[in-house]
C-alpha cells in the first residue's frame, strides 16, 4: 500500500491535473505516431485507390475495441486500467499477468520509438553519432522531462500534436485540392491484398487505451476519457482517410516506386507544396514519433504504480512525488525496463511486434472485462457515464478477439520467436506472483477488491 503522506499526514493521491484537451492529445498522440508517415507507402501498394476502404474497416474495428474501455473507464477511473479492470473483474492472478503483457509491450513501443527518433536524427541532423548513443539520450531526455511532473509533459504533448496534425491536414488539404481524390473499391493486389491492407492499417491503429491509464490524473475523468476518445477517434479517421487518398492519387499505383520511397509523405508533398512547407510535413514525422513516445511512457509507468499500490510490487514504487503529485519511482523503474530492452541486441521489427502483442492484449481482456463489470459490479456499471447495452458489449468483445486472433496470427507467423518471448515472461511473472502472494493475508486480498482513487 501507499502509506506516503504530506507534513500533516495525510495519504498523498495523484493529481488530477489533465483537462480535455492534453487527454484528446494522449489518445491521438498514442495512436498517430511516425508509423503513418512511412506505412502509407505500403498500405497503398497493397490498395492503391481503395487504401480509404481498408482504414475505414480498421477503424472500426478499432473503434469497437475503444468502447469497453469507454465503458470501464467511464465508471471507474483509475490509475494502471489494464492491471485494476482485469484484477477486480476477473482475478488478482490475471490482472497481474495482463498488466505485465501490458508493461512489456509498451516498454517495446517505447524502444520502438526511441530507435526511429534516433534514426531520423542520424540521417538528417547528427549523422556522426551512433544510433544507440542517440537512443540513450532521447529516453534520458524524456525522462528528465518527467521529473518535472504531468503538467511539462502534457504540456509538450499538447505542442507535439498540434504541429503533426497541422503536417498531416496540410498535407491531405492541399494534395486534396491540387489532384483531387481518387477512391474506388477495387483493390489493385486482389481481395488477399487488401486484407493484408487492412491488418496494416490496423496496426497503426493501436494504442487507444493507453489513455485510461491516467484515470485517477484526468479531471472529471468519468466524463473527460470517453469524450477524449471519441474526439480523437474522428480525428484518427479523418487524418488516416484524407492522407492515404491523397497519396495513392497523387502517386498513382506503382509498387516499384512505392517501395523505392524512403519517405513517402515528404517525396509525395514536393510535387505540389514548396520546399519550406515539404520540410515542415517531414517535421511532422519526428513530432509524430516523440508524441507517441510522451504518450505511452507518460502512461504506462501507472501500471507499475497500481501493482505496487496493491502491494504486489515494492511499495516504494507506489511513492507519490509531494512536490509534482506524480509516481516518480514507478516512472524511474518503468524507464530502466526501457532502457535494458535498448541494450539488446534486437532489430525494430522484433519490438514493433512484441509491442503490438501487448496492446492485443489488453484490448482483448478488457472487452471481457466490460461484460464482468455489467454483471458482477452493476452499481459501477450503472454511475459509467456512457452506459452500452449488454448485447454491445458481448458483441464487442468477440469482434475484438477475433481480430485479435487475426492480427496476432501474422505477428507469430512473421516473428515466432515473439511466442517464446512471451511464453518466458508469463513464467516469470506467475513465478513471481506466487511467492509475492505467498504470505497476503485477509486484509490483502480485500485491497485486491477495492477501487483506489476512483472518482
């Protein structure tokens, strides 16, 4: 448990801090990254004119993914949603479990992030410096950024996204009006293509529910999260839909070309912006990718909290900051899980895998999650904000496992290596979970029921 308190002994609790707009920039921060600026090329080969097609069937289908998370968060905000949903509605053990899945993915997602900034730089700016001295310097940054508290990180967010959306609508505007929109409903590699089109638009998709992680820092969370989530939702579509159309219309179908192009937005907007605007779109590629890097290692550290709060991590990771109300040792211990997977030897496409297993993973546990709370907690289900039938909520968590099953069916079969990876963690963490739960007595396991710090 928590037992830190202020000079007059009163328990500390995390500050709520974020408004609206910074929880609009988390979800199109955690979801828009760099990804977009270089998967478009790719998304359009398989495509080409129906590339507006396959994001809209990824988007919903990632949509319906967001709606448990609506539903949970919308009733109980609380810090580290993956672990305090999945450990109150379906078990200690598997809240632990999932939570870790969540933890290691996400530190991948970082790694992921932290690589391809540091790539980004050594081509344009530093070239003379190694990419992983580079590394090391950008999470050393971010990390000294959080030692300042939420309000500086959520204040770089907020300018983060706002320059890469400006890129992203510069971009889909103008090449709307220079060329038109070319749209059709006939994928140009087939009907194996376009499927294929869609897992990737899926895949840059992901990363919805890292919002609810700061249920306990968002001001009036039960009704600020699902508002952020269905504004940024549109934003997502309409920036996904508009950008592919315009470049497979501007570009038209040629998968030599499109496989030749190292950045594809950047090369598509110098036949029909001036060289300043071309640079401020390819400006757009590193704010999008330190956007997504400040939202997933903003949030997640509150997983480590909330399993220390429980008393299943050392309480002293669950130590609130007095002075910037924020969980600085979880932050700290979630930056060296970071920075030891930086240290192996592993190339990017291994990260973005294992980083993609864990959000299916999360996504997939709390569409069961809702269902339990609507009915096992019904008084919780019935303060949600946004109250779905339960016939949506059964429906949504089998579209979610089964595109799940889809979508990590090609991660095993392009990364099998990722099952062991996986299948080696669970075993530490089960190990683990026993021996720390070993000696819980009743007053334990009563904690593992409660809801802390829900509004």
């Amino acid at each position: 448990m928590n037992t830190t308190g202020d000079a007059a002994g009163n328990p500390l609790q995390l500050k709520r801090t974020i408004g609206l707009p910074g929880a609009a920039a988390l979800v199109v921060g955690g979801v828009i990254g760099a990804g977009i600026f270089v998967m478009v090329r790719d998304i359009g080969a398989l495509a080409g004119p129906a590339i507006w097609f396959s994001f809209v069937i990824a988007i919903a289908v990632s949509m319906v993914g967001v709606i448990p998370v609506i539903q949970l968060a919308g009733a109980l905000p609380s810090a580290g949603a993956g672990y305090m949903f999945t450990s109150r509605m379906l078990g200690p053990a598997p809240g632990v479990l999932v939570s870790a899945w969540v933890l290691l993915g996400g530190a991948c997602s970082v790694s992921v992030a932290t690589r391809t900034l540091a790539q980004y730089l050594q081509g344009y700016l530093l070239s003379g410096l190694p990419v992983g001295v580079m590394a090391a310097g950008i999470l050393a940054l971010f990390y000294g950024i959080y030692c300042f508290g939420v309000q500086l990180a959520m204040s770089l967010q907020l300018v983060l996204a706002l320059q890469f959306l400006s890129a992203l609508l510069l971009y889909g505007i103008a090449g709307a009006f220079h060329g038109g929109l070319s749209m059709t409903l006939e994928p140009v590699q087939g009907t194996g293509g376009f499927l294929m089109s869609v897992l990737l638009c899926y895949a840059v998709c992901l990363g919805f529910q890292i919002i609810a992680e700061m249920g306990e820092e968002i001001r009036d969370a039960r009704r600020t999260i699902p508002k952020a989530l269905l504004i940024g939702g549109i934003i997502v579509a309409v920036i996904y839909i508009l950008v592919g159309t315009v470049f497979v219309t501007t570009i038209p179908w040629d998968a030599a070309r499109y496989a030749a192009m190292k950045a594809p937005l950047r090369e598509s907007a110098s036949l029909f912006l001036p060289p300043a605007l071309v640079h401020f779109i390819g400006l757009g590629a590193l704010t999008a990718g330190c956007a997504a890097l400040n939202a997933a290692a903003l949030t997640l550290p509150r997983e480590v909290f909330a399993l220390a709060r429980d008393g299943l991590l050392p309480s002293g990771l669950a130590r609130i900051d007095p002075r910037t109300g924020a969980p600085r040792n979880a932050v700290t211990a979630y930056f060296l899980l970071v920075g030891a997977l930086l240290l192996c030897p592993l190339d990017t496409d291994f990260y973005g895998y294992m980083a993609a297993i864990g959000i299916l993973a999360i996504s997939t546990v709390l569409g069961v999650a809702a269902i339990r709370m609507y009915k096992h907690f019904p008084e919780y289900y019935a303060r949600a904000y946004i109250q779905f039938p339960p016939a949506v909520l059964y429906g949504c968590a089998i579209i979610i496992l089964l595109a799940s099953l889809g979508f990590g069916a090609v991660v095993i079969y392009e990364k099998p290596i990722i099952v062991a990876a996986y299948a080696v963690w669970t075993v530490i963490v089960v190990l683990y979970y026993f021996r720390r739960t070993k000696s819980f007595g009743e007053e334990d396991w009563k904690r593992l029921s409660e809801f802390p710090g829900a509004q």
